[in-house]
C-alpha cells in the first residue's frame, strides 16, 4: 500500500501597514506564502502551487497577489521603518554608577 496526498505550508513573509480595500482601515497586513506539497508516506517531496496573499488584522480580509506583487511588497517592508516597535527589547543607554530608579 502507498500512501501518498498533500499538505500545506504557510509562511509569513512580512507584516506591512497598508489601507484595507474592503474596510478603508490603515492596519497592519501579513503578507503569505502558501506551499502546497505532493507526499509520500508523510514526507513531502516537491512543491505542487505557490500562492501569495495578504490579509488584514482588522477586518481579517484576504487578497490574492502574484509572485512579482508580493516580492515588490517584501523589498518595500524591508525599507520601512518599523516605528514603535523600532528598539524593542534594548535597553536605554545609561551612564555607569547611577541608579534609575533613584531619584
């Protein structure tokens, strides 16, 4: 007996802040590539179709892209300034000897 079938990956390639065309909200969109796989016997083998989509965090909307729009909106994302989440996780800079929490 072979068992073979498919199975789908999904990756997020970027999180990019664009208007919605469906609710008009500038929100946060994630950009996705889906690989859908050929396997055999639980081992996945070659790839089978790749979509691109992105989706929006407000209103949960997805839009289908091409190859060329998604790479074009990955190299844009990666030119973008990331605001407030620019600088998360370090620590502001502090001069030796002083406690912050003195005062």
């Amino acid at each position: 007996m072979i068992i073979f079938g498919t199975r789908g990956y999904i990756y997020q390639l970027a999180i990019l802040t664009l208007v919605c065309g469906h609710c008009g909200n500038p929100s946060a969109h994630t950009l996705r590539k889906r690989v859908t796989k050929f396997t055999l016997f639980f081992v996945p083998l070659f790839p089978l179709s790749v979509k691109y989509a992105t989706q929006c965090t407000f209103c949960g909307m997805e839009s289908r892209l091409t190859k060329e729009q998604a790479e074009q909106l990955q190299a844009q994302s990666a030119g973008q300034p990331h605001g407030p989440q620019q600088g998360y996780g370090q620590a502001a800079p502090q001069q030796q000897g002083q406690n912050p929490y003195q005062q």
